[in-house]
C-alpha cells in the first residue's frame, strides 16, 4: 500500500509541475510574442516544456536499479545537451532562455515537490 501511495503522490507531483510549466510556456509565447520577440518566446517555452521531461524520466528511472546520482547527471546532462540544439536551432542568442526554461521548470518541480511533502 505504501509503494503504491508514494507511486501516486509522484504522478501527481509530475503532473502538477507539468501543467504549470505548459502554462507558463504558453504565455511565455504570448507575452514575447506580443512584444516582438517571437523567437525567444519559442526558445523559453522550449526549455519549459524540455525541463517538464526531466519530471517525468525521474519518475520512471526511480523504478530502475540505478544509483540516483548517475541517472541524475544523465538526465541532467541529455537534457542540457537537447537544449542547447534546440537553442542553437531557434538562434545562437536565444540558447541561454532555452536553459532558463530548463531551470525554471526544474523550480516548478521541486516546488510541487516541497509542497506535497508538506502537505503531510
């Protein structure tokens, strides 16, 4: 009962931060959009939505034999790695909002991961 409890109190954790992130993705790409900076909303919400994955491959990794830290890093660094492509493909200026993108969801995660632990 306890595995199954925590199984889906990381769903949900993943799913909350997940949302959050398609939202702030979506008025990143209006807000930038508006002001006449289209391609760096499309790399900002890029990184988002990127940075979203790395919620959803943890939960899976944490199922499989692999110390944490080692699936941390390769996750991490793939990420990363994927974010640079796509910022160097949406203009070499706009790489550095595709990894704010990265961060800022990798807050949004932990967020809804602080928060959930507090609410027990």
């Amino acid at each position: 009962m306890g595995a199954e409890l925590s199984r889906t109190v990381t769903r949900r954790t993943v799913r909350t931060a997940a949302f959050i992130c398609v939202g702030m993705a979506a008025v990143a790409m209006l807000v930038l959009g508006v002001v006449g900076r289209p391609g760096s909303g499309a790399a900002l919400a890029c990184g988002l939505l990127l940075g979203t994955t790395n919620g959803l491959i943890a939960a899976r990794f944490i199922s499989l034999p692999l110390p944490f830290v080692a699936s941390s890093l390769l996750r991490l660094m793939t990420l990363s790695v994927i974010g640079i492509a796509i910022g160097l493909a949406l203009g070499l200026v706009n790489i550095w909002l595709v990894i704010l993108g990265l961060g800022v969801a990798q807050f949004v995660l932990a967020a809804t991961a602080l928060r959930e632990v507090a609410r027990r």
